[in-house]
C-alpha cells in the first residue's frame, strides 16, 4: 500500500495521514516533518532548508528526493507508506517513477484533497503543531483538550514560523504554479482518488478510507 496524499497547504495532508498510521499501520513520510527535524537537529541539511521554507518557497528537488530514497527503503516500509507533501514537483515525481520501477514497486493511490482557497489561510495561520509528534491542532477548528498541550504525547504545540499571513501567501501561490500540475500527471496514470477536504475531519477521514476500500 504505498499512497500520496497531494493537495494545497492546509487541505489537511497531515492530519489525515496521522489517523490513517493509526488504522493501516503504515508510516507517514512528511518531507516538511524530516526537514524540521533536521533543523532542530542543527544539521547542515536543516540550516540550507530553512533558508527556502521561511519564504514559502520548495526546497530544491535533488534534496527533498534524496531524503525519500533513503527513507523508503527502511524496515518500516516493507508494507507501504504514506507520501505526505511529496512529490510537489513534476520532476519530483518523475523522479519517483524512476526510484520506485528500479524497484519493481509503484504508487498505489494517489489521494487529492480538494479545498477551495479561500479556506486555507484561515486554517493556516490557526494552526498549532506539537514540537515533539508533528500532530497539528486548530486554535478553533480542532482545538486540543489542554490550550498549548498535545493531547497526543503531551508535547508542546507551536505555531510554525511559516504559518504566518505573508510566507502562506507565497506557500499558496507555490502550490498552484508547480504541484497543481500533479493533478494532471496522476490523472493521467489513472491514480487520482479526488476527496473533499471541506467538513468534519473525521467524515474526510471516513471519505479517504472508502476510497482506499
Ligand atoms: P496540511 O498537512 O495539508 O498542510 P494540516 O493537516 O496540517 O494540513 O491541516 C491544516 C490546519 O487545518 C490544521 O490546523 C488542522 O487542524 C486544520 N484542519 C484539518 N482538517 C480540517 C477540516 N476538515 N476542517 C477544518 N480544519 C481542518
Ligand atoms: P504544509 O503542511 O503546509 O503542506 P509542509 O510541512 O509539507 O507544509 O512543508 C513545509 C515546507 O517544507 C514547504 O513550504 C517547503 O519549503 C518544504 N518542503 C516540504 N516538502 C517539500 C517538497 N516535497 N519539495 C520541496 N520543498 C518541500
Ligand atoms: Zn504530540
């Protein structure tokens, strides 16, 4: 079972690929995730990056497809995993092609989460991220039991230096240049499963599962 959750900043990528670990048993594989580690981390690969995500722009294709290669080929995803905010380029995911038939695997699934624009900002700069599990919250929309705690594992929720109005502004104007484009290339592969993301997130939840069957 290996799937890509694709869709525009905030269409809830991340928060449905947590409750789908918890059924399926697969990992989710988040670029921006290993990417805020690294820099947390202080690694070389996190200061470069850094540069790139505080201006709402991609961090360059060879390094986001180097993290995947090596990432997919560990232990834990022997039975499939959960692309998440990878691929976001058309050479992203030609390189993935490529990476995934030299080893005689393939994509399964290709789930787009479709929320209309005038949304995303609000849900955006609302967003709270817990530091320690990557869980997110909404201030308003789901918010957590305890303000500031992650109901999760207790860890303490941040808002992320990019989720501010000015760099989401740029992240939007991104992802409709160089990911929507994906829409189509996965169209045309026959591997786009099209969900609403507008709604209660466990109704979007239960909308993903049914496509998943
Ligand atoms: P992505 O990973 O696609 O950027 P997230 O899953 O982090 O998006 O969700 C972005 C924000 O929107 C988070 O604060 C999250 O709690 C909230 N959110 C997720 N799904 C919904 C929904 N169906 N309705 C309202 N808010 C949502
Ligand atoms: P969101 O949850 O809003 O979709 P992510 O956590 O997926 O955000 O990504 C945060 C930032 O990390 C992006 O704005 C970008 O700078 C960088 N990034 C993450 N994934 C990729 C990727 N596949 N290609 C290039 N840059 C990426
Ligand atoms: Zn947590």
């Amino acid at each position: 079972m290996n799937i890509i959750l694709l869709g525009p900043p905030g269409a809830g990528k991340g928060t449905q690929a947590k409750m789908l670990v918890d059924k399926y048993g697969i990992p989710q594989i988040s670029t921006g995730e290993i990417l805020r580690a690294n820099l947390k981390a202080g690694t070389q690969l996190g200061l470069e990056a850094k540069k790139y995500m505080d201006a709402g722009k991609l961090v360059p294709d060879e390094v986001v497809i180097g993290i995947i290669n090596n990432r997919i080929q560990e232990e834990d995803c022997r039975r499939g995993y959960m692309l998440d905010g990878f691929p976001r380029t058309v050479a992203q995911a030609q390189a993935l092609d490529k990476i995934l038939a030299e080893q005689g695997s393939g994509i399964d699934d290709v789930i787009s989460i479709e929320v209309a624009d005038h949304e995303l900002m609000g849900r955006l700069t609302g967003r709270r991220t817990c530091r320690q599990c990557g869980q997110g919250f909404h201030v308003m929309f789901d918010p957590p039991k305890v303000e500031g705690i992650c109901d999760k594992c207790g860890g303490e929720l941040y808002q992320r230096d990019d989720d501010n109005e000015k760099t989401v502004a740029n992240r939007l104007k991104v992802y409709s240049d160089q990911t929507q484009p994906l829409i189509d290339y996965y169209k045309k592969k026959s591997l786009l499963r099209s969900i609403d993301g507008v709604g209660d997130i466990k109704e979007i939840f239960g909308r993903v599962v049914k496509v998943l069957g």
